[in-house]
C-alpha cells in the first residue's frame, strides 16, 4: 500500500492537520453535552438493559406486556364488552354537558371520574366498600372491639407512628459471638447503637414526626427493646428491667402458636375480634417483634418451645427508603456500628441504585491512577512527555468521537454503566499504536539517512498494517459480542468497537502529525524530566553499599548492581525455558486438563441463581441484605417462598391472535414496539371452536397441569360458554327469551350467533361476584368497533411446576410445555395455527442466553484468533500450538475465576469473551518470532525458540505486568463491576503470560517445526522481481552474530514485495558502565514484534540498559 501522498501531507501540513483534527473532535465532544435531547446518562438504573431482546421467549413476553398495556382503558381491547357500551354512552351525554357553563362542566367531569374507575377496577374488583360495611358489622356485634379502635393508647402517646414496614429504613444487627440477643444486656447494648443512629446528623431533618405534636418530634424507632418499653409502660428503652425481658419473652412464646397459624395479624389491635388471647394483641406488639424485628430461627413453627435464642434482629428507623436519605447514609457508614459485641451486618435503605451511581463517578480515579500508570511507562518509553500528552488528548477525542457517533449518528438512546469500561480499552489501543509507531520511527530513522518525507513514508509503511490489524482484530472481537441478545452487552459492544476504530484513524491523523512536531524541536534530543525520574529511581533502588555508576550522556542511569540483575535475568529466562521444557510441558498441560474439567464438568461456570444483581462488594451492608439476610425474617420470608415456589406456581398462558414479535428498539429497553395482530385468527369459526375445546381438555389431561378447585369461569372461555348455551330458551322464572343464545343453537356455533352470544356471556361472567371470580388476563379480547369482534384469546391455568431460579428446573418446565403446545399446533386450523405459549420466563431466558452465547462467543473468538495466528506466521503447526496454549490459557483463567466463586452472569460473559483478545497477543509474539529467525538457527529448534525469547521475553513481561498493573488499581473499589474487571485483568495476564512463555516455549523447544515444514510464503501470491529475491535469499543465509539480535521489524515479512524475509544489519550497542578502561558488551534489544497485538496494553523496552 502506497501511503507516500498521505505522508507528505503529513509532513508539510502537520499543523493545518492538527488544527482540523482538534476542530472536529472537539466538536464531537462537545455537542452531545450541549443538547438538551441528549442529556448525559446519570445510570440511576444501574440494572437496566440486563434482559434479553429478540429471543423466541422474549419476543412473546414483550407481546403479552404489550397485550397488556392494550387491554387497560386507554388501549385498544376490552375485556368486558359492557365497558364499550358504557363509554359509548357517556359519549352521547358529553355534549348536554356543554350547555351548563366551565363549572357545571367540570362538576359533572367530577362526577363521572367517580362513577367510572380507573382500569385496574375493570379488571379487578374493589371491596372497600363491603370492608367498611363488614367492619362496621363486627364493631355492632363487638361493641369493646370498637372502644378499643377509639382508644389507639399508642398513637395518642406518641410512642410508635404507626406499624413497621419495608418502606421504612430498616437494619440487621447479629451478635458476633452467636450470644442471644434477648437479655438485658444486649437489649441495653441495641437501645445505644439505635440512640448513634438516632444522634447522627441529618437524622432529625429527615425523620418522619408525629402528627399529634405542634413541634417536630421524631417518631421512635421500631426495635425490640422499644416494644418490651411500651409493653411495661416505660418512657424509654434504656428504663427497661430483667423482669420486663423475660415476661416478653414469655409472652412471645406463648402467642407464637397464633403467629404461625397465621390467627394473628396485624391490625387485629384496631379489629379486636382475632380469636387470639387479649395479651397476644396489645399494640399487635407480638405480630410485630415476630413479623419484622426477630429472625425465623427464634421461635419457629415446629419448636417453638427449644429455638428460644435470638441471634439477629432488626431495627425500623423513622426514615422513608428514598434518596433523600443518602447523605444520613454517608454519616452513619463512617459510624462505628459496634457496641459490646453487637455489630450492624447489613442494611437496606433503598439507596442501592442511587449509591452506586455516586460510586460509579466517585471511584473513577482508580481507573484514572491505572491508566496514568499506563500513561507514565508510554512517557518513559517514547522519552517525550509532548507525545504522551497528545496520546492522552487522541485517546480523550477518541471516546468523545465514539459517543458522538453512539448518540447522534448510531441515535441510541440506552448507555449502560458498562460503557465506562471503554476507557480501559482505549487507552490500552492508544498506547499500543503509539508504542507500535514510535518503535518504527526511531527503527526507520536509524537505519536510513533520508529526508523526514522519507522517514514518515517508511514508518506509514510498516506502521499502517500493524495498527490496522490491531485495530480491525480488537473492534471485531468486541462487535462479535453484538450478537448477544442482553441489551446492556450489545450496547457495550458497539461504544467498544466504534472508540477502537476511531483511535485508529486518530492515530494515523493526529499522532504522526505530532510525531514531526516533535522531531523538528529541541525536545526529541533532551527529556531532563525522564532522567530526573530514573535518577531518583536509581538512588532509592541502589544500596548505600553499592557504589552506584552514572551515566549521565543515556537516557537511562545505571547501577551495576541492577545492572548485573538486569543483563542476567534473560539469560535465566531462556535457560529456565529450555533446560526444564519437558518439566513445563507436562505441568502445564496437566493443569489445563484439570482447569478444563473444572470449567466443563465439575463446579463448572455456574449460572446466576438470583434475580437480583449484585453492585457492590459481597461484604457491602446492602449487598449482605439482599443476598444473605433479607429471607431470614417473616416479613420478607413470605414473599420468598411465594416467589420460590411454596404458593406460587407457574402459569400456563396459551395466546392466540396476537403475533409474538417484538418490534421495539431491541438497543432502548424503554421501548416494546406496538401490538401486531395475526390477520388469520377467526375464533368465530366452528372449526376454531371445536379445535379450542378439544385443545382445553387435552391440556387438563397433561402432567405439567395443575387441577384447580372452584370456578374457573373465564380461564378457557369455550367451555363456560358452551354450558351456558345450554339453558332454556325462555327463563322460567323472568320469561327472558335467550334465543338464539339457548339450547336451540348446537355447538359449534355460526359466527353470527357465536358474536351475538359471546358478548352476552361475558358481561354475565364479569359482573360474577368478587368471591367467586378475579378477573385476569385469561378469556378473549374485544377490538372497541361499534360490533366488537375477539382480536385474541388467552386460555390460562396453573402448572404444577413452581417457580425457581434454577436453570435445569427451568429448562424442563419451558421444553416440556413447548414441544406439547408445538405438537398440538400441527392439527390446528389456519386460523389457529399461529398460537403460543408464554410464562414467567424472564430470569430463565436470560439464564440460557448467557450460557448458549458465551460459549458462541468464545468458538468465534477462537476461530478469529487461529485466522490472525495464521495471517500472520504462516505456519499450520506453530499456529495449532498457539491456539492450544491460547486455549490453555482461557480454561486456567476461567477455572480461577469459578473457583473464586464467580457466576455466568452479564459482566461475567462479558470478560469470558474477551479473555482470547487478552491472551492471544502474548503468543502471537512468540510463534511470529519463532517464524521469523534467520536460516542459520532454523533448523535448530532450542536455537529458533531462544531467538524468538529473546525477542519478545521483556516486551511481553512488561505487557503483562502494565495491564495486571492497571487492573489490581480498580480493585480497591467498593463497585462491584470494578472489583471483577481488576481480578480479571490479574488474572488472565498472569496466566497468560506463563503459559505463553513456558507452555508454548517449551512445546516449540520439543517439537517446533524445522526447516520451514509447514510453512506457506506470500511471495506465491504475487509477482517478484529477481533480483530483489536473490539479494534477500542472499541476506537470509547471512551468519547470524548471536551477541547481536536483530531490530526488524516482523511486518517486513508480511509486507515485503519480495515476498522473501530480508535479514536487517545487526545493531550493536556499546554499553559503558563508567570509565574509559571499561570493555564493552553486546546486548539484545528487544522490540515488539506483533502486527496485531489485541492486549489492552503493551509495552516495548527500547533499551534494556
């Protein structure tokens, strides 16, 4: 590729081309700030976009919510065809509304709001009128019920504002010694943690007051130790006595039976007709201390009498869970929440999403201090901090491009937190080309004495393909990701690939152009920052006991004593390597089988088993709430065993007329689309109404249904029909005639009696009375036309399968009902035939994607890989060890990582995927080397394999250690997605490393090709000429100086006309160590040699003394 033009341009203009690159991305960053459309995510969502779009299930869960929403009032179905006569009527009677004036009008707008209730009355039935009307029955037939509704001793005394709920602010306390919490001594040590919390700034400002008071006193809290007050008369937690203990305590024992047999409730103090002693009720003080403030384990159902130890218990402060809290939050975590033994555990103040979206800005300078860690080693690299900043600014208007073009040009309206995590992977590419250019550069100017044109056409040259390569392999490997169906991951996906490519061609504009800048001023001779820093290095490395040497006329300072350490640990590298290859081979590969196992067979990757997604620390007070004490008291126990199964069972939904497509932006989760109708579906066809019936008894016949007893009226509305139309033409009791909607129709019945009747039945249906019906979504649905028509049908019942979070419970229920209601479709007619069958599947839809997609994106990540290995070394075998060493490396990493306990979840299928990015590079390094060592060394195996070390042992070293580096930076955060993203980067550049190093090492030591088996040429492919290939064949047989590594270039294989590989002259260093007497020595000079270097980070020691 001729870039001869572009670098002249370059060149001559480097200014005219700074000036309108800064131009241009200064206005792409800038604009979607300013915009009010466009304002800037604040992420008070953190959770949002974690579901999946466009699977088969999610597709029919965004047509029932859509079906849903078009059943309410405002839609477009009606559940009750009386509801579109009364509409139509009130419709008719607004214009005699006009004539009475603004106020009449708005009087009689009053009037009907209260006639005609809002949706959810249509579909459920309201019973606070027979409640008031029952309530006021009992208080007449229990006339010391209602003087004890009058007396309310606790709301006049000021004690309690009402009752404890999950709405208020509310915190686990546990005794560290498992020591009971029920005596005096810990109930006394409970009051004075609750009197800190009480005391703490901004409690009194934010606290809910009584009513009863002119002046703003604060409610009390709602604890054990308040409760055993007001049940002994004392003003105050800290007045009460050891005889007050233990007769609540036996009072809770003694009225437990009625809490478990659920004949206490709440509110029985207000009723006073529960059937439960009168001392169980007083203040529903025991309902309360057993319901919210002590855990299941103290009193249970089945032993009551023994479990009598309290070892966690809750306080209720007087404050709402809303963000306006958050600042008392900040007071009392910085509180210490210990006293006598007692410790706050855990803590739920409904400011999770809040507190994480503080933290997300708040901990940002951890990522800030690793990518400045990054940024130090490119200053000490380049020996300019004039093109580090201008790193600093391409990489800055690189991510503002990409958001840019995420907001403007792409108009995505979602931005997940993940997002953030870009920066990370920009500034890793940044520095890599600028490594990759610099590198070139110097090599460039050092081998040639041509004009600066000249220079920057060679670099471009080489330079070009390398950061292309790496640019296209990253971009695609994170735009393979958009194949996920997770909202947050495609989002993720794209903002990644697009800043990729776009610090691309910042760096083929804005760097080189900065480059000549710098090479026509006085700073690219002299860095006195950088020798001061390696200075002060020097001194505080170097023992006062070792003379330290200096060599002010070099960029790097020398101590011997480093010195020696430095010159000997490559020599010990390459030893180590080939003299114990057999030792790391067989390790090495043992531990990957055993990484294997542990990953495919056993813990292996588990898949998330709870809904709720975790964003902080597991040791965080709100995270130790949601996961760990949050079920271990009544109050939230119930809900838990509703949701795991003990009541509640999954529905069986069957729909008909409605397509399940989501035509929603599947990138916005805010957007569902519209409803779309199947045009085929026709219920009034007889062939319809028999296949309908037959389908509604063929379902209660199969194993998963679960038979449910009373009145199922509207669940399969062709059977409640068909019975009705059995009746007596002529009602003998009103003489109403039904006909045609009688025994003299048979079933199946014409669409014109069917239409007629139907509307009939089911206003009869729902004007059923409440105790005999709740109204759902089950039955048909009519369009509001002037004839209503059923648009759809649902038939609902319940299975026998409960709801869990576990995948393969899941995954049964789902094929089971599936396969039965496709079969079953295979007889339906056409009108029927595009039905389906939908549950509560949300959690498991995401379950299987995250499994089934993690494992698509490693094979395409794997296959990508082996496409680079072979692009670049052109060798079947050394590329077949890489990809097995690479696949080493991604099962040991991802074996720790179960092993620390992590589950598949979004952030977890995210780093998976992109673990072969991160490991694919180290051994590109090493099998391009391998490839590319001069004749004389290829047919020696250890000779190739020390050559190819020898190259690339201190840049990969170093690669690996940056990027560990700037991930261990983000693992002091309190964010969770930090924490990972640190232990990650750790994680997989060790291992990465080591078997790179070692394990394809040593396999290139034993059984590496020789004398070129294996290997292909591109000079095949294109047209040489002759003599251009015998210089170079001639340069190829050249004796090699072992003292002295070559500094070429790889790309100048892959890019030479030749197509032969040209051997550069050997570059010799004299390295003085002080005086004039003093020998020289050779050294090797390491380079990087990748053209598609994927890491996030690499570093190139140009000199290594």
């Amino acid at each position: 590729m001729n870039l001869n033009w572009f670098a002249h341009i370059i060149v001559h203009h480097p200014y005219i081309i700074i000036s309108a690159v800064a131009v241009f991305s200064g206005t792409c960053l800038v604009i979607p700030f300013t915009l009010k459309t466009k304002p800037f995510k604040d992420f008070s969502d953190p959770k949002m976009g974690f579901t999946t779009r466009g699977t088969a299930i999610s597709n029919r869960l965004t047509a029932w919510k859509n079906l849903d929403e078009s059943t309410r009032p405002s839609g477009q179905f009606a559940i009750n065809p009386k509801d579109i006569l009364i509409k139509r009527n009130v419709t008719f009677f607004k214009p005699k509304v006009k004539k009475n004036g603004k106020k009449k009008k708005n009087k009689q707008k009053n009037d009907f709001s209260n006639v005609f209730i809002n949706e959810a009355s249509n579909n459920r039935s309201d019973n606070s009128y027979e409640n008031n009307n029952w309530r006021a029955l009992q208080n007449m037939l229990h006339p010391k019920a209602a003087e004890n509704v009058a007396v309310k001793p606790v709301e006049i005394d000021g004690f309690f504002c009402g009752y404890p709920d999950e709405r208020f602010a509310h915190i686990v306390l546990k005794s560290k010694n498992a020591e009971d919490l029920f005596t005096l001594k810990s109930l006394l040590a409970l009051c004075r943690i609750e009197h800190e919390f009480i005391e703490a700034h901004y409690y009194k400002d934010l606290c809910i007051s009584n009513q009863d008071y002119h002046v703003k006193k604060c409610c009390k809290p709602w604890s054990l130790a308040n409760y055993i007050a007001i049940l002994h008369n004392r003003t105050s937690c800290l007045a009460i006595t050891e005889e007050d203990v233990n007769a609540t305590k036996t009072l809770l024992i003694n009225c437990s039976q009625y809490f478990h047999k659920l004949q206490l409730m709440q509110d029985c103090f207000d009723k006073g007709y529960c059937d439960v002693p009168l001392e169980c009720v007083r203040h529903d003080a025991v309902f309360n201390v057993l319901n919210f403030l002590t855990s299941t384990t103290f009193l249970p159902p089945n032993n009551t009498r023994e479990s009598t130890t309290l070892e966690e218990t809750m306080i209720f402060l007087p404050l709402a869970c809303s963000t306006a809290i958050l600042p008392y939050y900040h007071e009392i975590i910085q509180m210490d929440l210990e006293y006598e033994g007692i410790s706050v555990v855990a803590m739920e103040f409904g400011i999770k999403d809040a507190l994480f979206d503080e933290c997300l800005l708040r901990d940002a300078w951890l990522m800030t201090s690793g990518a400045l860690f990054v940024l130090l080693c490119m200053w000490l690299y380049t020996e300019s901090l004039f093109l580090t900043i201008m790193t600093i600014i391409a990489i800055i208007f690189s991510l503002g491009i990409s958001y840019f073009m995420y907001m403007l040009v792409f108009e995505l309206k979602f931005f997940p937190f993940m997002n953030l995590l870009a920066i990370i992977v920009a500034i890793g590419i940044g520095a890599d080309d600028a490594f990759i250019f610099c590198k070139i550069w110097h090599k460039v100017k050092e081998e040639k004495n041509s004009s600066i044109v000249k220079l920057m056409g060679d670099t471009f040259y080489h330079a070009f393909f390398s950061m292309f390569v790496t640019s296209l392999t990253t971009s695609v490997a994170f735009l393979a990701s958009y194949a996920s169906s997770v909202t947050a991951i495609c989002c993720f996906s794209i903002f990644s690939g697009t800043a990729v490519i776009t610090n691309f061609f910042m760096m083929i504009t804005w760097f080189p152009a900065c480059v000549v800048i710098w090479e026509r001023s006085c700073c690219s001779n002299v860095d006195l920052a950088k020798s001061c820093l390696m200075a002060c290095l020097q001194r505080w490395c170097c023992s006062k006991l070792i003379k330290p040497t200096w060599n002010l006329s070099t960029t790097w300072p020398k101590c011997s004593f480093l010195g020696r350490i430095w010159s000997s640990k490559e020599r010990f590298l390459l030893d180590s390597v080939v003299n114990f290859r057999y030792i790391w081979l067989v390790i090495l590969s043992i531990i990957g089988l055993i990484s294997t196992i542990v990953v495919i067979y056993y813990p292996k990757f588990q898949l998330p088993d709870s809904s709720e997604f975790q964003l902080f620390d597991s040791s965080h007070p709100f995270e130790q709430y949601d996961f760990k004490y949050k079920y271990h008291f009544w109050f939230r126990r119930e809900e838990r065993e509703n949701l795991v199964g003990v009541n509640y069972k999954l529905p069986l939904r069957f729909v008909w007329g409605v397509l399940p497509v989501d035509n929603g932006d599947h990138l916005n989760p805010e957007s569902y689309g519209k409803l779309e109708l199947d045009p085929d579906f026709d219920i009034s066809q007889p062939e319809s109404q028999v296949w309908l019936l037959k389908f509604c008894k063929r379902l209660q016949r199969q194993p998963f249904f679960q038979p449910t007893f009373g009145p199922l009226l509207p669940n399969c509305f062709i059977e409640t029909f068909m019975r009705s139309m059995q009746r007596d033409c002529v009602d003998s009791f009103s003489q109403r005639d039904w006909s045609p909607c009688c025994k003299m129709s048979t079933f199946p019945y014409n669409s014109s009696v069917f239409y007629e009747c139907i509307v009939e039945e089911m206003t009869d249906i729902y004007e059923t009375p409440s105790q005999y019906l709740i109204p759902g979504m089950a039955g048909p649905k009519f369009s509001k036309d002037q004839f209503p028509t059923i648009k759809a049908v649902i038939v609902e019942y319940d299975s026998n399968y409960s709801y869990s979070m576990s995948y393969e419970y899941m995954h049964e229920f789902y094929t089971k009902v599936e396969n039965w209601m496709i079969e079953e479709l295979k007889t339906a007619p056409k009108t029927m035939k595009n039905g389906w069958f939908i549950s509560e599947l949300e959690f498991y839809d995401l379950q299987r994607e995250l499994s089934e997609n993690t494992i698509l994106a490693i094979i395409v990540s794997m296959g990508l890989a082996l496409i680079v290995l072979l692009l670049s070394t052109l060798n079947i075998l050394t590329s077949l060890y890489a990809i097995l060493t690479i696949t080493c490396s991604i099962f040991v990493t991802v074996a720790v990582l179960v092993l620390l306990g992590w589950k598949l979840n979004i952030l977890e299928s995210i780093t998976v995927s992109t673990a072969i990015g991160l490991t694919v590079d180290f051994s590109l390094h090493y099998t391009v080397n391998y490839r590319l060592c001069p004749l004389a060394l290829a047919d020696e195996r250890i000779a190739a394999t020390k050559y190819a070390l020898s190259y690339m042992a201190g840049p990969v070293l170093m690669a690996a250690l940056t990027t560990g580096a700037a991930g261990a930076f983000m693992m002091p955060s309190l964010i969770l997605p930090y924490i990972q993203i640190g232990i990650f980067l750790v994680t997989v550049m060790s291992v990465s490393w080591i078997y790179a190093t070692f394990h394809l090492g040593a396999m290139l030591a034993i059984i590496g090709p020789q004398n070129q088996f294996g290997q292909f040429h591109y000079s095949k492919l294109s047209c040489c000429p002759s003599s251009k290939s015998k210089t170079s064949s001639s340069d190829r047989n050249r004796p090699v100086n072992h003292s002295s590594l070559s500094d070429t270039h790889e790309l100048d294989s892959l890019t030479c006309k030749s197509g032969v590989r040209p051997i550069p002259r050997p570059l010799q260093r004299s390295l003085s160590t002080g005086g004039a007497g003093k020998n020289n020595h050779n050294r090797y000079v390491f380079t990087d040699q990748s053209p598609s270097a994927t890491s996030a980070i690499t570093i190139i020691m140009a000199d290594d003394n």
